[in-house]
C-alpha cells in the first residue's frame, strides 16, 4: 500500500471525524480506509485511533503522527507547485480559518466571490475564537485580528480595527451623560459572558497607568450578534470591535462614546505558513481577497468615525 495516500486517508478521516465520512469523500468503503490506518499503524507501531462503531478519537501517538502528517503533505503539494511553476492553475481544497464573526461577515462573501472565479478550486473556511496553529492544524490561510505572535507566518496587513464602545440613541436620551470611561459604572451594560466585567481604557492624560472600569453586568450573552441586538434595541451600553457594529453605526442605530479614551488600534493580517503562497490555489486567493480585504477595512474605518 502506498503510504502517502495512507496519510491522507488518514488526514481526512481524522478531519471527517469518522471512516465512513472519509470513505465517502474519497469514494471507498470503510472498510477500505480502515486498511489504509491499519497500515499506518503498521508502519508506525502504534495505534493512531480508538475507533467505535460511531466515531474515531485519536491516540497520544495519533495526535503528534497526524500533525507530522499534514506537513509531510503540505510539503509535497509545496514541492509539485514549485516543479510545475508559476503558470500552474489553481486547483484543490483551499482551507481557511478565521474568528467566528469577522469570519462570516468579512472573509466569507469575499471566499463566495472567489469560488465563482475559480471553479476548479474547493474551500474550508472553519471560524474558532481561539489561537490556531496553521501548520499543525492544516490551513492554508487565516484571517487574524489583533498583534502577531508567530513568526513562522507570511503576513500580508489589511488594516486596523478598534474596541468602541457603543449604544443605541434611545438608551442615551434616557440615561445620564457619558463623558468618561468612569461613568459606565451608573449605566446598564451589555457584557459578553466570558469576558471579564470590566473594561479598560487608555491611561488619561500625565498617566501611564491604564484605566479600569469595573461593572455588574444587566445582561450577559454568549453571542456577538445578541450583543449588537441587544444594544441596537436599546438595553444597555456595549463594547465590540468596530467590524461588529459599523453597519449600526453607519444606519445611526448605534453612537459611539468615549473614542477619545480608546486603546490603540489593532492591526487586522491575512496569514499564511512559509512557502504556502508557492501553492497556486493560495496564491490566486491571496491576490484576490487582499485588495478587497483592505478596501473593507478601509471603509470600516470611514463608517465607524474617526477616534
């Protein structure tokens, strides 16, 4: 059996979360592709997935095999795109990660375009709130917001976003002024439940120290758009990023307050691991969603308000 294809077997049905899944993809039986693990397992000496009638979970083994695996094969992919040269068209799976909101509502219409460009390509876009690790994870792309930490990345910068604070005008005209971040202690809050309740803003004037507010929350929610909901019908006041409440601010169901006591801007990346970009697929996407990307957050930018 040829131990390349074994891995990605392997790779798609740890993906699919079951061997009759990536069976399916594949157009094999279950059987078959429980072959192709036995045999890796073979090669390697160890039992890279507990498997149940229902679902595959991986072993201690499995986890560091199945991140070896994805590199040994995006290397390969790597390796083909460089001998067939730059003309290569872009073709294959296209995976992509990004946070859940600026996920959907900033780089998913811009995949949607991209796919009707390019019908030879296929895509992933998966959203998570938390760090991924593109490498061991299996992404091509990832849309990131916020300082970068890894070094290992290609970055390509769209643009900035920022923390506001917001409410509807209707919560405003009912409620004492807003002329400090000192003052959201006397007002209703809109929090996210698993933020802390407090929020900080920059250091005032002839300080370094920045400063806290802390709150007793009227409603939490776990959802951005409950929150944004929330605010718009006038229950309270919110903190978002500006991406998450331009549309609001711009239709004036939204104000925001306290710009002048904001943190700094936080820079918004398009990423990719070294050498991915030789991949005609990732590049052809690259060339087309950064443009837009930028056009975007330049326009957010001028919808939310100067600070």
């Amino acid at each position: 059996m040829d131990r390349l294809d074994a891995m990605k077997v392997f790779v798609l049905a740890v993906d699919e979360g079951s061997l009759a899944a990536a069976g399916r993809k594949l157009g094999r039986s279950p059987a078959a592709v429980s072959r192709a693990i036995a045999f890796l397992e073979g090669q390697v000496g160890a039992e890279l997935l507990h498997r149940t009638t229902r679902s595959i979970k991986l072993s201690e083994e499995g986890e560091r095999y199945v991140a070896i695996c994805r590199r040994v094969l995006t290397e390969l992919e790597e390796a083909d795109a460089i001998a067939a040269g730059p003309r290569a068209a872009p073709r294959g799976l296209l995976t992509i990660t990004a946070p859940v909101v600026s996920g959907e509502m900033v780089l998913r219409p811009i995949l949607d375009a991209f796919l009707d460009v390019y019908p030879t390509v296929s895509a992933k876009l998966l959203l998570f709130d938390r760090a991924v690790n593109l490498i061991e994870e299996g992404f091509d792309i990832a849309l990131r917001i916020g300082p970068l930490a890894d070094s290992a990345m290609v970055a390509m910068r769209l643009g900035e976003v920022r923390r506001v604070v917001v409410a509807a005008p209707r919560y405003l005209k009912q409620h004492p002024r807003i002329a400090e971040p000192g003052d959201l202690a006397k007002h209703q809050i809109v929090a996210m439940a698993h933020l802390p309740n407090s929020w900080t803003f920059a250091p005032s004037k002839n300080s370094t120290v920045p400063r806290t507010v802390q709150f007793t929350p009227r409603l939490m929610v776990n959802s951005t758009y409950a929150a944004v909901a929330s605010a718009v019908a006038g229950r309270g006041i919110a903190r978002m990023y500006s991406y998450q409440v331009a549309e609001q601010v711009a239709r004036g169901e939204l104000e925001v307050l306290l710009a002048s006591d904001e943190d700094p801007e936080m820079p918004a990346n398009l990423i990719s691991p070294q050498g991915r970009l030789s991949v005609p697929k990732v590049r052809a996407f690259t060339d087309f969603a950064v443009p837009r990307l930028k056009k975007h957050f330049a326009q957010l930018k001028k919808s939310i308000g100067a600070r």
